[in-house]
C-alpha cells in the first residue's frame, strides 16, 4: 500500500486515552476563541490528538463514544462553527473506515490520521452515486468534479462512488496527487476535484451498513453543529437583554423560550442517535441499525431550520414513517 503508507513529517500530535483527555484538549481548541484563524485552528486540532479520537481500539484508538465526539463538535461549534462543520466531514469519513476495506487498509488510513492528517468527506448526507470511477492504467480515474468540505487544505479527499460494474466504494485521495481549487467564498473552505487518479490500493470495498451508519453520524454530528449555533445565540441575546437592548419584533421572552426549546429538543435527539449508533457499531444487526437511521431521520428533522421546513419537512417525515411501516 506504498500510495497510503507514505507519512507527511509533522509533529506527532498527542494521544488520547480517556474521555477526560478529550475535554481537556477539546477546551484548549475553544480557548483560541472566536477570531482564531484557520491555520491556528487547524494546528491546534492536529495537536489536540481530538482527530483520532473515534479510531477503534482494535487499532490502538481511544474509541470514545459518539455522545463524547458530538459533545466536542458542539462545544467547538459554540467559538468556531466552520471548525465545527469542518469536524463533520472528517469523523463521517473515518466512520466510513471503519466499515470498509481489508484490515491492512483500514489499519494505514489510521496511522496517518494518529499522526494528524485530516479527512474530508465528499457528499455528506448523500449516496454520490452520481460519481463515478473507472479502470486507469495500474489504478482508476474519479469521473467529473466533486466539491468536498474542510478546515484548511485536508491531506485526504474520501469520496463515495460508483465503479463501472455500479460497486458504492470509498476512495482516498491525497493532496498533492490530484488538481484542486478552491471555490471562492466558502465556509468552511471548499474543494473542486475535477478527474482525480486514484491507485487500486486507495479504493475501499464498502462492508455491509457502512453507508447508513456514516449517514447517521453525519447527521448526529451536523445537528451538533446547529445545537452549539444556537447555544452560542442564546448566550447573546441573554447578554443583549441584560445590557438593556431589546431589538427585533417578536417579544423577547418568547424567542428566548424558543431557543431553550429547540436546545433541549436537540440534545436529547442527538444523545438518543448517538447511543443507538454506540450499539449499532459493537453490534450492528439488522434492528440495531434501523434504530440508528430512525433516531437520525428524527433529528435531521428537528435540525431543520425554519425556512427548510417546507421544503425537506415532509421528505423526512415520509421516511421516517416508512420506516416504521416496513419494520
């Protein structure tokens, strides 16, 4: 596997053990504060040692659990919502990982990230089909462009696609290996990956629910995001209320009462989905993985702002009660 196993020399990030150590370093991320830029943010999360902290202990990681990684994403997304979005797209790609693949593979993606390089995943919460590979010389070729979503220029691209005999696999791509650019003006920073090489080594075959489970941590993680954004807006407006500002029409204690609503909504889904995913991924059986998909549909829902409601509302609700028709 000489196309993964190549290290990039950095310093080695520090190696977390316990859930303790994930608060800790989690805190000295957010102590950066709210005006960090990127490439600080970026340093501090690779030393952090919070980027391997979802690695199984199979393969000497830390494995904490999901409520733990959510939690992190939300308390960052409090200070440092692109960090937080960012976080998203590199833990659903490692729970990509951890489903697919041989042993070995999945054993040289986890050494890189232990050694803090970063993942980003192309087409959260979508199947890609749309993206194809093909047979090129000794590996493939990725069809079409793809944009992929990070903090900072990741050092893998983890796509979903479709092989020619239509096989759902994940590729890994590293930077540096294929033409990117950037797309002007994203948060967080977005990548265009236009016919990128793949070696046959990088291609991942897809294990059995490795898809839906990725799905619902993406979900669990995305709406983690959104639970720190409105935690972070309520603490504003409290400050604005006490320093005696009352802008806006609607009555102040009833938007400050919304917003403890949809927090307290959200953080009960997102414990609920996150435990179920806990179970599914020691003992992934057939009931255990349609709970996880079922607790995720009714967070993505509950995650939805308002303006979306209309549009995705009746989508998920649909899915989420054909779900429970067909179990």
């Amino acid at each position: 596997m000489g196309s993964i196993t190549h290290l990039h020399e950095r310093p080695r990030p520090a190696r977390i053990v316990s859930d303790e150590e994930v608060l800790t370093a989690a805190g000295e991320v957010i102590a950066l504060g709210t005006d960090a830029p990127a490439v600080l943010l970026v340093e501090a999360l690779v030393r952090s040692g919070l980027l391997a902290m979802s690695i199984p202990s199979d393969f000497d990681g830390a494995d904490v659990s999901n409520g733990l990684i959510a939690q992190v994403v939300t308390q960052i997304g409090e200070v440092q919502p692109a960090a937080a979005r960012a976080l998203v797209h590199h833990f659903r790609a490692l729970e990509l990982v951890r489903n697919a693949g041989s042993e070995e593979q999945r054993r040289s993606v986890y050494v890189h990230v232990q050694s803090g390089e970063r993942l980003s995943c192309g087409g959260v919460g979508e199947h890609t089909a749309h993206q194809r590979y093909f047979t090129d010389g000794i590996g493939f070729r990725l069809s079409g462009a793809l944009e992929v979503a990070s903090l900072g220029a990741p050092d893998w691209f983890a796509v979903l696609a479709s092989s020619e005999a239509k096989v759902l696999s994940l590729l890994l791509i590293q930077r540096g290996s294929t033409r990117t650019e950037l797309v002007p003006g994203s948060q967080p920073t977005r990548y265009r990956l236009d016919e990128a090489h793949v070696p046959a080594d990088a291609v991942l075959a897809l294990h059995e629910d490795a898809l839906p489970l990725s799905q619902s941590l993406g979900t669990i993680l995305h709406a983690s995001t959104i639970l720190g954004e409105k935690r972070q807006r309520l603490a504003a407006d409290l400050a604005l209320w006490r320093g005696g500002v009352r802008p806006g029409d609607r009555p102040w204690d009833e938007r400050i009462g919304k917003l403890q609503v949809d927090i307290e909504i959200l953080a009960a889904l997102i414990d609920r989905a996150a435990t179920a995913l806990d179970l599914a991924q020691v003992n992934p059986t057939p009931a255990g993985v349609s709970d996880v998909c079922r607790s995720a549909t009714a967070l993505e829902f509950a995650a939805l702002p308002a303006g979306d409601r209309a549009r995705d509302g009746d989508r998920l609700l649909g899915q989420l009660g054909r779900t429970l028709l067909t179990d």
